[in-house]
C-alpha cells in the first residue's frame, strides 16, 4: 500500500488534499483512481489507512479512516551528527539513515569540510524531503528531524545530552562492543568529513565525553561510515540485534 506523509492537522480534520507532486505521483505513477486505498502518516508517529474520494488536475481528496498501528521505530533515540560531504553523499546518508532508524541526523561542518557551511543551507529542506521519502518508503511512522548545519565544535558540547557518545574515527583505538547495556536509550553517533578529523578535534571530543571509536582496519569512505555507524548502534541499543 502507498504511503504519503500529510500534515497533522489534516489527519485531525478526517480529510486530507494532496496537491503538487504527491498528487502527480499518484494519478499519473501509481495511476490511482477514486475508491483506491493508501496510507497517511504524519511523521510524529500516527498513521492511517485512507480512502481516495476525488482526483483530479489540481488536487487529491482523501477520507482519513482507521488508524493502522505499526512498530517500526527502534526504542533507541539515535541521532546521526554527520560531516558535509561533497556533491550528494549526505543526501544518500540521510535516506539510509532513515531507513535504519534514527531520531535526529545533525548535518556540521569541521576543519577539513571542503565546502563552505554556507553554501549548505539551502539544502536542509532537500534533506528532510528525503528523510520524509525515505520514512515513508520503509514503513516508519516518525520522520527523523533534520537539524540545521552546525559548526563541529558545537556538536563536541552536546555529550551532556545523551547516555552514550561516540566519535569514529580511522585513528581510533576504542571497540564497540557488543553488551546491550539495557539503561542506554539515548545515543550520539559522530562520524567525519572525506578527509577526517584533525587530532585536536578528536581530542576536544575525548575531552567532552565522546568514546573514540573504531570502524576496523579499513579506512572507509565517509557516507559508508556513517551508515556503518548507525548500523552498529542499532545493532548494541537499537531493534538491530
């Protein structure tokens, strides 16, 4: 069944309009038809089975029936502080990101981002059409938030904040593990940009509470690291063991 995520308070109303490209993608994709039935979720974890009432060239009419209940969301708060990278690695992270779980993904940029935090800002939008996409396509009822670009040395700060923080990092020497440790609800995964993190960076982070993890013996490109870190936390706190 096709997923859409709506506003809240069209859920509320019992009625929902689609306009623009959801509804293209339904009448001329999916080629839907009145009388077809799809599934609405508003992304703070609410979802309904719907009904399409009307359709046509300039909107979609849609009755909200019965909740539908699902449990794909992990017990583990898990947010992604993750290095700009160049091009669109980072749209890639964030739709596989989504896709395995997490809460919060914390774009920032630190001492060897090639591009200039600026020049980002006006991607943050595209990434949460995407985290919405991407919690749609997997069957998740809540859309992780995507935050604005931050500087590296404000996400250092954020360890007060969570059970666990972790930074991976090529250099590093700390294992994972591999304990459930059933009191961590709430972790911080940080992982870097194509050329690393410099030492004094890792260290302001050692010095803030952050464990400095290891990926293996493989230096690994930085979106395959970052979903490789999401992976292994789910896997110890997460839904993923």
């Amino acid at each position: 069944m096709h997923r859409v995520r709506v506003a809240g308070d069209q859920l509320r109303s019992g009625t929902v309009h689609l306009r623009g490209a959801e509804l293209r993608h339904l009448r001329d994709v999916l080629r839907l038809r009145s009388g077809a039935r799809i599934e609405v979720f508003d992304g703070e974890g609410r979802s309904f089975e719907a009904e399409i009432t009307a359709i046509g060239t300039s909107a979609a009419e849609i009755a909200v029936l019965d909740a539908v209940e699902r449990r794909t969301e992990s017990p583990l708060q898990l947010t992604l502080a993750v290095a700009i990278a160049k091009g669109a690695k980072l749209d890639w992270v964030v739709e596989k990101a989504t896709e395995l779980g997490v809460s919060r993904i914390v774009p920032f940029v630190s001492e060897r981002t090639v591009p200039e935090r600026e020049k980002f800002t006006s991607r943050q939008e595209r990434w949460r059409r995407i985290a919405a996409g991407a919690a749609a396509q997997s069957g998740r009822t809540v859309s992780p938030q995507v935050s604005e670009v931050m500087r590296f040395s404000d996400v250092a700060q954020r360890a007060p904040r969570h059970d666990r923080c972790l930074l991976f990092w090529e250099r590093g020497i700390d294992s994972l593990g591999t304990d459930r440790e059933p009191g961590v609800r709430d972790v911080l995964v940080l992982t870097g940009p194509e050329g690393g993190f410099t030492d004094a960076e890792a260290a302001r982070a050692r010095a803030g509470g952050f464990t400095i993890c290891t990926l293996g013996p493989r230096i690994l490109r930085a979106e395959t690291a970052a979903v490789t870190a999401v992976v292994l936390a789910q896997h110890r706190w997460g839904d993923l063991g």
